[in-house]
C-alpha cells in the first residue's frame, strides 16, 4: 500500500527511528521554486483545474492493472530492469537506507508508465525520480542513527576542544568543570608566541562515559544501542577474519578457468609493486617513500605509504587490451621503520614468493612478467634454478641497454685446444647495438597499446651475465610503430619467438590500469583501518571484489547471454560488457543473494532458528 500525504512538516520528522526514512520519501520545500505574483495564479490555475477534474485517473489506473494480470510478470522485469539500468543502488555511494529506496524509485517509474497508457497520455521523456534524486534521498542518507551519533559526537568536540586534556592551553589551566575528555595529536614544533598547531589533530579521542552518555542523550540518542553498534563495527574490522591462504588458492582456481589464461602456451603473471597513500604514520605498516611522481611545488615530494607487491594473472583478449585479474599481495617494509614481529624481506624476495604461489595454486608451464628493476640475480635465478621442492619458472623482463651478453659456447672442443671447455662464449655487443646481432631484422604485427601496430625485431639465442652460464636465454631488441625509444627484453622461455615476448611484455602495463581501478573505483586508498589484520584483509578482499566481477562477465558470455548488459544509445561502439554491467546485474538480483546466503547461514547453524 502507498500513501501520498501532505503537511507543514516532513512526516520523518514526528519520528526518530531510522527504519522511517528508508520507508518514505520526502519532498521538503517550496515545490514551485519562487513565491510571486505569477506562481500563485499558477498555483491557483492547476488547484481549480484538479478540484474540477479529480476522482477518475486512480480508478482507472486500478482498472487498467487488474485486466491485465497476465502481464505482471513483464510489468515486475520492468521493475527489476529499471533499479538495475537507473543505477539507484550505485547512486547511494554505500548508505544502506538509500540503497533501500530502489524499490520504491523504481516501483514509481514503472507506475507512471502504466499510468500513461491507462489514461492514453503520453509518456514523460525521463523519469522525474532523477530530477529529484537529490531532494528524495537526502533525509534517508541521514538515517543511520549510529554513523548520525558519531558525527555529532565529532562535531561537539571540535567545538569544545578547550574541555579536552590535551587540547587546551597551558596557561589556561584546567577547565571549572573539569576535563571533558582526552584528545591526543602529533604537534609540530612550537613557536614562541603561537599557539601550538597539529601535524594530524585525529590521533586518539577519548570521551569519559559519563559525558557521553549525557552528550548522546541531549541528542536524540539511546546510549547503549549506539555504543554497542559502534563496538560492533569496530569488532567485524578488527577480529573479522578468512583463512587467507584458502582465498588466494580459491581465486587462483577459478582464474585457472577462465578463457585466455593459457597464452602461448604459459600462464602469464604479472607482478609489479604500487604505493597506497595513507594519512598518518601511526597508521600500521606505513612507512616514509619519496614520492616520485610529485613533480609540482603543490604536492609533497614525501609521503606516507603502504607499499604493496601484487600479482596478478594476465588474460589474453585476441585483438583487444588483455585482461589483468589481481590475485596475490605482500606488504613490503622499509627495514628502518620495520613493524614489531615482522621479519625484513626485499621487495625481490616477496616477487619470488608472489610467483611461486601461483605456481603451487596452479601447477603448469609459468612465465612471470615484470619491469626492469627486478631484473637482478636474486629474482631471475631462484626461478630459473629453484630448490629440489619448487617448480621452475620462467622469467620475461627489461634488458638494460648495456647488459652483458655472450653468444653460447661451443658444444664440441676444437682439435689440439687446450684447458678446459670455456663456460662463456664470445662477447655480443650491447643491446643498444641490437642492429649488430648476427642475423636479419623480422617484421611482423602484435596488438599493442590499444591497436594492432607493426614490430620490426631480431632476437639471439645467448648467455646473460646476471642468470648466468648454466642457463641460455632469449634476448629481443624491437622497434614497435609510433614508439620512439627501442625494446630491449630478455626472457628465459626461449621457445617464444621475439614478437610474441613484445606482445607479453606490453600486455603486462595492464596491471597499471588494474591499480589505478584498486585506488579509484574500489577505494582503495580510502581504507580507514589502522592495525594490521584489517589492512591486509582489506586489501585482499580489494582483489577478490576486482576479479570475480570480470570472472562472472567470463561465464554469462560463454553461456551466450547477451541480454543482461546495457546498450546505451549515446554510445553506439560499445559491442561488448563491461564490469559495471556485471555490477548493475550483482545488485539487481541482491535479495535473491541476500536470501541464499541467509538459508546457508540456517543451514551452517550460525544464526538460530529459521
């Protein structure tokens, strides 16, 4: 049942219970903008016309419903298709309240649609729900009364930090009424005759109970339910925990099925290290990096960060961008600012340890890419020559332009040669002089950088210094169509020819894309957690929620459903699903989730009786 009332005050406002503002939509204001002599005789106008002309459009409206039952089943995927296509849930940002007037919103659209062909009218070009989203949701975004209690708290005591130990002054002295409560921070150096400043004024904030019971009450707020679902909140971050090691095995497989996971005949990994910005050093794990994008005056050359090592499968997507699907992350630390009870480990030996567990979540031919700077001996020759228990992996990496290279030694000895056989063969010229390598430039065509583009390189069969004489590589020098700068790439698959190591190696800038996606669109750099468990749980469920969409988007095109994703008129190339109709697809059908998840909990015994 719906009722459409009227009044001097919102009807929200005769109630204090957060349930009433996920239920009613409120229109507060002047509802015709302006309050002149022109308004009130079109006000008068449409008074009269509706006191002369009102009683039949509801009846009609029902009538018109009840003889057409057989089509309220079209009529409910009309309501299901609209909250999906209209993106109302993505529009509530994460406010739970909001995101439970979708129904409605969209109940209202589908209504004004019947109404119109119950009174032979002609349709509204837009639904007016998008004009007056802002008015519509803006007293149900302020109805979660635990996140409304914490924000009045926070706003009282920043107007009354002279109450706060810690806060005040110190020749002011101790309030007449005492200390209100403790309200710590990072100061910056004192100067004489200001007033000290704050480098970070939210460090630990403690109110005495008895205040903020009182604070809570004159507020509108019952104490205890209010603490308790702070607490509870604070509880699932802090305590709220997954065997990890199960998720990334878990994820691995699933990846494992996917199409293009095998690609020239390897699995392809990338791995790259990203720095996540964080706003405080009390914060775990942050350490102090030099920032070396910040290359204007307005941005600080130094930061406070989280540097985390992922990797991530590479998808092959035949004349398309690959896809990268994030699945594994180790947080590195700097060894001065290591955090008590973790042991230091570099950067390259988390690579190593990244790669290899892909390898045991699935087992097979592996090819880990990564840039130049891991193209060191402790990287390259642990996976090359791994221990007995290990498997091998193989490598694909920049070549600096004057690394060692050595043609391969000679097989057989010649007749009267003397010593022993030589371990190294003959100095190759630079990479830079790539053109001098024995044999002739190929051309050839590989899809790179959005587009097929023309490759023209010449690749050898040699030793290279840094792995070493047991094991021979593959060197390519190539010049890619609208590059300037040459590639030089080594790898130790040697069966791959030189077009296909460019084509791997420029698939991998993908996993840039992925990171920007990370910190963008999932927040990434917007995680608030301040210990440890809750920063890497974060974090990994960060790479769960970026992967599986893409893996969804894998099944229902192999099942050839192709009427789930949106063709929007204004954009007539887009030929194919994205991972935002995937989204709109999760959220349309999310009481059907909700409503299994909650039989397995029955069934699991974790919530009671049903």
């Amino acid at each position: 049942m719906a009722l459409l009332t009227s009044g001097e005050a919102p009807a929200t406002s005769f109630s204090q219970d957060g349930g009433t503002r996920a239920r009613v939509l409120t229109l507060w204001g002047v509802p015709f903008g302006k309050a002149d002599e022109e308004t009130g005789k079109l006000v008068e106008a449409l008074r009269t016309g509706i006191l002369l002309n009102y009683g039949h459009a509801g009846p009609r409206l029902i009538e018109y419903v009840l003889s057409h039952r057989d089509c309220w089943p079209t009529w409910q995927e009309w309501q299901r298709r609209v909250r999906a296509c209209a993106c109302y849930i993505q529009k509530a940002q994460g406010n739970s309240v909001v995101m439970r007037l979708a129904d409605a919103l969209a109940a209202l659209t589908v209504v004004g649609l019947l109404a119109a062909k119950a009174l032979g009218l002609k349709g509204l070009s837009q639904s007016p729900v998008k004009a007056l989203w802002t008015t519509l949701t803006s007293a149900a975004s302020e109805a979660d009364r635990t996140e409304q209690a914490l924000r009045h708290v926070a706003e009282w005591a920043c107007a009354n930090q002279d109450q706060f130990f810690g806060r005040r002054q110190d020749k002011q002295g101790r309030p007449a009424s005492g200390w209100a409560a403790r309200w710590d921070g990072d100061h910056l150096p004192s100067q004489i005759g200001l007033t000290r400043a704050l480098k970070d004024p939210w460090e630990f904030l403690g109110l005495l109970p008895a205040n903020l019971r009182k604070l809570l009450k004159d507020a509108g707020h019952e104490y205890e339910p209010t603490v308790q679902g702070w607490k509870a909140l604070e509880s699932f971050v802090e305590y709220g925990c997954w065997e990890q090691p199960w998720v990334e095995y878990t994820l691995a497989q699933l990846i494992e099925d996917a199409p293009g996971r095998c690609w020239h005949g390897y699995r392809i990994t990338g791995v790259d290290d990203t720095k996540v910005h964080r706003t405080s050093q009390r914060v775990w794990g942050a350490c102090t990096l030099h920032e070396y994008t910040a290359r204007c005056p307005n941005r600080a050359s130094t930061v406070r960060a989280h540097t985390w090592v992922v990797a991530g499968a590479i998808l092959a997507n035949p004349d398309q961008p690959a896809w990268f699907l994030p699945e594994f992350g180790r947080l590195y630390f700097r060894q001065s600012q290591l955090p008590a009870g973790q042991a230091f480990r570099t950067k390259n030996d988390l690579v190593v340890e990244l790669l290899r567990r892909q390898a045991h979540c699935a087992p097979g031919p592996q090819l880990g890419v990564f840039d130049g700077a891991y193209a060191v001996g402790n990287v390259v020759r642990p996976l090359v020559r791994p221990p007995a228990h290990e498997p091998r992996i193989d490598f694909l990496t920049r070549l600096r332009h004057d690394a060692r290279l050595h043609h391969l030694p000679p097989t057989e000895r010649r007749r009267g040669q003397r010593g022993p056989t030589p371990r190294w063969g003959q100095r190759l010229p630079p990479p830079r002089q790539g053109g001098r390598w024995p044999g002739s430039w190929r051309t050839g065509q590989a899809f790179i950088s959005g587009r097929r583009r023309q490759v023209r390189w010449k690749e050898v069969l040699c030793q290279w210094h840094v792995l070493g004489h047991d094991e021979s590589v593959k060197a390519v020098v190539a010049e890619v169509e609208d590059y300037d700068e040459r590639f030089y790439l080594v790898s130790s698959a040697t069966r791959l020819s030189g077009l296909q190591l460019v084509e791997l190696f420029c698939a991998r800038f993908r996993q840039e894309d992925g990171f920007r996606d990370l910190k963008q669109r999932l927040g990434g750099e917007e995680c608030r957690a301040w210990t440890e468990q809750p920063i890497v749980r974060t974090t990994q469920a960060l790479f769960v929620t970026m992967s599986l969409p893409r893996l969804l988007q894998f099944r229902l095109q192999a099942a050839g459903a192709d009427d789930w994703w949106l063709r929007p008129p204004w954009n007539r190339r887009k030929d194919r699903p994205s991972v935002l109709d995937v989204e709109r697809l999760l959220r349309a059908h999310r009481e059907e989730m909700q409503a299994g998840l909650a039989a397995y909990l029955r069934r699991a015994g974790k919530t009671g009786p049903p």
